[in-house]
C-alpha cells in the first residue's frame, strides 16, 4: 500500500501515564515496532512496559518488526489506548532465579542432616543420595536451557512475577521436597527396591532426553530475538500438543518411584501436571485459532490416551 501519514488519538489505559501525547502522527507504513519505540521516547518509558490497545476492540497491538500499524487495522484519526505494565524483569532471568530454588535448596538440606533431623546418621541413604542427584540433575538442565536453548516470545514480564513463579519451586520443589525425603524415617530411608528404583532411573532418562529433543525442536522455529511463530513438527508433537510436558511428567514420575513413593514429591508432581494440563490446552486452542486448517488438531494435549 501507499505510505500515508495518518493521526492516532493516544489514550491512557489505567493509570496516568506522564508525557504520554494527546496524539500521535506515524507513517501507516511503519511498523508497530516503531509505534512502540515513538511512545516509549515520548513517555520516557521501556518499550517492554507499555501495552498498546486498539480503541475499536480492545485487542493488543503486539510489537513487532513485521506487522505494519495499517495492518492492525488502525487508521487515520483512531483511538489506541497505553497501558503502564509497571517494573518488568526478563523471561529469562525470572526462570533462572526460580530454577534456582531447588538446585541450592535441597544440597544445603542434604549437608545439614545431622544438625535437622535426631538421630540422623551422619551420611544419607542410598535413595536419598541418588534423589539428590535427580533432583539437582533436573533444574541445573533447565538452567542450562534457559541460558542457552529457550528463545521467548515476550522479553519481559511484570516483577512481582518473580516472586510467584519462585514460590512454585523453592517452596514445593525445594523447601517441601527436600524437608520430608531427606529425614531419617523417610521411604527414601529405606533400603532400595532394585527393580523399582533401575526402573525409576530408565523413567527419569526418557523424560529429560525426550524433554531436551522437545525444547530443541521449538527452538528452531524461532529465530534468536525473533518473536514468529510456527508449527512444532515431529513423532512427538505428533502424539500430543506439548510432549515438552509430557516428558516433564515422565521425568517426575522416575523420580517419585525412586524416591520409594515419597508423599512430597507426588505433592509437587500433581500440582505441576495440573498446571502443565491447562496449559497444554491453552497451547492447543492457540495453535487452532492462529494456524487454522494448516495445524493437524489433537486429540490429545499432554498425556496419550489420559488428557
């Protein structure tokens, strides 16, 4: 289309937003991505701290580098709306800092033993050795994927999110885990079921195996910094929506048979498949609406023949 210089009202969404203009000139060429970086110069605020909304609709403008502002619909003399999203903090720092919860948490716990628990013996039993090593073996991949593997979507998220999403691992990951399987009268105490725990083991190495494959195949649908989207394909993404979930599952499910079953670590694995569940639902409703007839629907989100 034509470049033509058109006129957006601005409006505040919310709070007040200072040095946020009555209204806006932009080229309708230009693209959203420069309409946030335009609003962020004037308000004085990080791009990653504005949301901007169509006045006809309410739906987001997202920021993008290939989506211009007359594709979104807006024209000449419309109204959009900015929001103040308040401090924000990066994805990637936010899963660092959670993930890293269990990893200090529950080695700490393991060393102090004796001076916790009465009549703990000084070194702690085969199983609760070897669950250590499952446990901080899990994050510290995850840590690892964050800084090297995960490509997001969005850059920032709202702070106080931090402290949420923390909670969710170093209180029950860490904290509630690590109190109960490392006592002296815990089922990890106990002396092993060889057949129960090499099949625990064998569980807990498909699951993070199959969980790195996973995050290496939606990292390849998205270029570094990029924000496209596209379909995930392959034998996984073949039986479920999210096998990334899948195999999360599989891995704590090794985990709990070699913990001898430990009532803290199911715990911890219900809430998190629970959790995983909606999102896995969330993620197939999206697929359908935003590929359409292109996305093969399925009939099962995250667990074949459960869910």
């Amino acid at each position: 289309m034509a470049s033509k210089i058109i006129e957006l009202q601005i409006r505040p969404r919310g709070k007040e937003i200072k040095s946020l203009p009555d209204s806006l000139t932009i080229d309708s060429t230009a693209t959203t991505s420069d309409l946030y970086a335009e609003l962020a110069k004037r308000t004085k605020y990080s791009i990653h701290q504005l949301r901007i909304t169509k006045g006809s609709d309410g739906s987001v403008i997202n920021n993008a580098k290939d989506t211009t502002v007359h594709r979104t619909g807006v024209r000449d003399q419309s109204t959009v709306y900015v929001k103040d999203l308040g401090p924000q903090i990066s994805w990637r720092t936010v899963f660092v800092v959670e993930y890293a919860g269990p990893v200090f948490i529950h080695p700490i716990i393991y060393a102090l033993r004796p001076y916790i628990y009465p009549n703990a013996p000084p070194e702690g039993s085969h199983l609760q050795a070897l669950t250590l090593l499952l446990i901080v073996g899990h994050f510290m991949k995850r840590e690892l994927e964050t800084l090297f593997v995960h490509r997001f979507s969005a850059s920032t998220m709202p702070f106080r999110n931090v402290f949420k999403n923390s909670f969710h691992y170093w209180v029950l990951a860490g904290l509630n885990i690590a109190a109960w399987i490392y006592s002296p009268n815990a089922p990890t105490a106990k002396e092993p079921n060889n057949l129960l725990m090499f099949a625990g083991l064998a569980l807990y190495a498909v699951g993070e195996l199959g969980n790195l494959q996973a995050h290496l195949t939606l990292m390849s649908l998205r270029s570094p910094g990029g924000n496209e989207r596209a379909i995930p394909e392959g034998w996984m993404f073949d039986l479920v929506t999210c096998p990334n979930y899948m195999t999360e599952t599989i891995s704590w499910l090794g985990v709990l048979i070699v913990s001898n079953f430990s009532i803290s670590v199911l715990l911890f694995m219900i809430v998190s498949v629970a959790q995983m569940m909606a999102w896995a639902k969330k993620k197939e409703s999206r697929y359908r609406k935003e590929f359409g007839d292109r996305y093969t629907k399925k009939r099962y989100t995250m667990l074949p023949g459960i869910f």
